[in-house]
C-alpha cells in the first residue's frame, strides 16, 4: 500500500507576468492623450493620483491590460471555488483523466478554525477543542488512506483513470495554472481574504483565503501604486 502523504498548506508561485502600475496608467490615458510611448518617465505623484481616481471612481478597464499567471497547488475543494470566478480569469488544471494522481492529501492544521457558530449569514468559526481536532485528523486520514488504495486498486486491474479517480475525495491536492488581470484578481481578493480595510464583509473558507493571501502579497509586489489604492478604497474592486 502506498503511503499518503498529508499537507495543511497551499502553496502559490507567479510563473510569469506582465503586470505594472504603468500599464494601467497609459491605458487610461489613451482616452485623453490618444497614443504614447509606453518607455516614457511618468511622474510618480500624477501616477498614484490617477490610478486612485480610476478604483475611486470605479474606471475598472484600465485594470485589464495586465496579466499574471500563478501555479497553485491545493486540495480540489479549493478550485471547485476558484471555478465561480470567470470573468478575466483562464485555468488549466491537472487532469485525473490523463495522469495518476499523486497521493497528497489536506488535513487542516491546529491553528484551522473548526467549529462554525451563528445562522447563515451571520457566523464565525472559532477554535475547536483538541479532541475535534483529534476527529477531524484521525477521519481525514483513514478515509484518504482507504480511498487511495482503493484508487490504486482499480488502476492495478486496468480500470481507466478516468474511472479510478471517482473513489477519491475533494481532499486530494491538484495543481493548476490560473491567469487573470489586476481587475480580476481585485475581485477576487474582495471576495475571498478578511482584511480590516474592506469596506464589504468577506466569510471565505480559510482554505481558498490561504490562497488569497499569498497572491495579494506576489501582486502587491509588481503593482504597490494600485495596490495601495485597492486598500485605500476599501478594497473595493473597480
């Protein structure tokens, strides 16, 4: 039987990029100015007001002429919600139709959140006891074991892929490829980080957060100018 392995992170690298708060500065100016160069100096005081005034005002499309591509490995439960995301998004995930899986499984840590108190809509989670924890490892890790055997068992007779992978379950990670623009991924972080700035109540899952929070640090780093203004304006995006 092969051993499983068990993770309680995600991990997220940028791959490539091409993503400057430049960018959304001259495509703004198109309207106004009509064609410039792109090499040219721009002062930094007029680049932070203009790019407020476009997420103040909500002149989102300049946004849109940027990209970044991410690899993202996590359990499948954490892309099922990614997928909600669409609009300026594009994905290509790996496939259990075509390769064997690999026999990595999530299993919260101690620091998870487990119990949910409150009516929908109006909840929290706080901290489980040591006990739940204890129930949540110890049920994680027996259903991933018994699953992958059984997985394993089905290729070993000459099942097809993409018939084995049913026993499986939404804990196993996959790896994917998601691109998106600046605008794009605003939305997506309004949507699925908590932060004291924003303006509108977020409740993501911690998992899909965990996420969140490593792509807000990688974008923060290629555009601060527009990063600061996403938070400066409740983190509202454009």
């Amino acid at each position: 039987m092969t051993d499983i392995t068990l993770r309680s992170d995600v991990s997220v690298e940028l791959v490539k990029h091409n993503a400057c708060d430049s960018d959304v500065l001259w495509a703004a100016r198109v309207s106004t100015v009509g064609q410039r160069s792109f090499t040219e100096d721009v002062e930094e005081s007029r680049e932070k007001g203009l790019i407020n005034y476009l997420i103040r005002d909500r002149h989102g499309s300049p946004f849109e002429h940027t990209s970044m591509t991410f690899l993202i490995s996590a359990p499948i439960f954490v892309f099922r919600e990614f997928m909600r995301h669409r609009v300026g998004w594009s994905y290509n995930e790996e496939s259990g139709r075509y390769k064997e899986l690999e026999p990595v499984f999530y299993v919260p840590g101690e620091d998870r959140r487990l119990v949910q108190e409150g009516k929908p809509g109006r909840y929290e989670f706080v901290q489980g006891t040591l006990e739940q924890y204890g129930v949540v490892r110890t049920n994680l890790t027996s259903v991933s074991e018994d699953a992958y055997y059984c997985y394993q068992g089905m290729l070993a007779a000459g099942v097809a892929r993409e018939v084995a992978r049913m026993c499986l379950p939404l804990n196993i990670y996959s790896s994917m490829y998601a691109t998106c623009n600046a605008r794009s991924l605003m939305h997506f972080l309004g949507l699925r980080t908590t932060h004291a700035d924003a303006v509108v109540p977020s409740f993501p899952q911690r998992e899909i957060e965990m996420v969140g929070e490593q792509m807000e640090a990688l974008w923060a780093e290629l555009m601060p100018i527009t990063y600061a203004a996403f938070g400066a304006n409740g983190r509202v995006a454009p």
